[in-house]
C-alpha cells in the first residue's frame, strides 16, 4: 500500500442509501475518521465497488478516489424496510382538485394546489362543497398566485388527489396520486371527507 493510500472504516451510513445508487463514477460523500472520531466528510468519486451479503443488510466495500488520496471503507445498509403507509404521513401535500360533475378538470401544470397537511386538504374539500358558492375559497397555488374563489355547485363526488412529494416542476400532468380525498353526504346534508390510497 503506498503513503498516500489508506485504510478507513468501517462507515455506517446515517441515512439507508439505494443499493443501485452505489455505483461507478457516483459521486459521493463520506465521513472522514481520525482516531476513532468524525473529522468532517470526504468527497469524492467510487471507483471500485465490491458486495458482500450481511445480516440484516448489505455492506459495500468502495474504494473512494478524492483526488488526494484513496481510501478503503465499508458502510452497511439497513435492510429495506417495507413502504411507508402515505396515510401516516406528516407535513405538506399536495395536489389537484375536481369539483365534481359540473366541472373540468383542471390543467396539471397551472392548478395543482399546496396543503400544509391531509388534515387541510380534508377541510378544503370540504368548505368547498359546503361553503363555496357564498364564500371565497383559499386556493395555494404551486405555480401561480394564490387566489380566493367562489366555487358554486360544487357536487358530492367532488375529490383531491394528493401526492406527498412535489411532482418536478410542480407539473402534476400524469403523475398518479398516493392518496384520493372524498366526500360522502349524509341525509341531512352534512359532509365528510374521507382519505383511501391509491
């Protein structure tokens, strides 16, 4: 091994990386150990990769070429964990709303709206069915000013297709839905929404 070559490791990744991301001429980042400690980050190109089955994941031999040295190090994935449920999911979402029979759909890469949970879509949906032919409602626009719109006879098959990620270029244009937001009305006309996946 020569003096500018040295051996690192093991590393174990913080974050579960993809496999297939692993790869020849990826550039990567990785941690830097010093007598046992983290001393900031690599980066660097894989050059070489080598698999070897562990339990409970894989570990990946990669030899890292940072332009000054080549380090040798190993860091094991966790094995994969099955997909999250999107109905447990936290935080912003977004997506396209219909009106129901009486109106169009509208166009993927103008009208796709932002909610800061599936709690608010949920409401959404619903003051738009009850309240929108007399009151304004607010519409978050991903590619256009927000805007407040009355949206008389809206009907009871009205929905909002939601995705937890914001489609590339917030063109929601053929992207298919994690979750579908719907309406029931029962006999006194009171509505509430409900959330199925996709």
């Amino acid at each position: 091994m020569s003096e500018n070559t040295r051996k690192r490791g093991p590393y174990h990744a913080e974050h579960p990386l993809d496999p297939a991301a692993v790869k020849v001429d990826t550039r990567v980042s990785v941690p830097k150990w010093h007598r046992s400690e983290v001393m900031g980050w690599v980066n660097g190109t894989v050059i070489e990769v080598t698999e070897r089955t562990e339990s409970p994941g894989t570990t990946y031999l990669v030899r890292l070429d940072d332009g000054a040295e080549t380090i040798y190090f190993a860091y094991s994935i966790a094995a994969p964990q099955g997909p999250r449920d999107p109905m447990e999911h936290t935080g912003p979402v977004f997506g396209m709303w219909w009106g129901g029979s009486g109106y169009s759909h509208g166009e993927g890469d103008k009208d796709g709206e932002r909610f800061a949970s599936i709690e608010a879509a949920k409401d959404a949906l619903v003051s738009r069915y009850t309240d929108g032919y007399g009151y304004r409602q607010q519409f978050a626009f991903v590619n256009r000013e927000p805007e407040g719109v009355l949206c008389p006879a809206v009907s009871e098959n009205t929905t909002i297709d939601l995705v937890l990620a914001l489609p590339e270029g917030g063109d929601f244009t053929d992207v298919y839905p994690d979750l579908r937001i719907t309406l029931t009305v029962d006999e006194d006309g009171e509505a509430t929404a409900h959330v199925e996946s996709c």
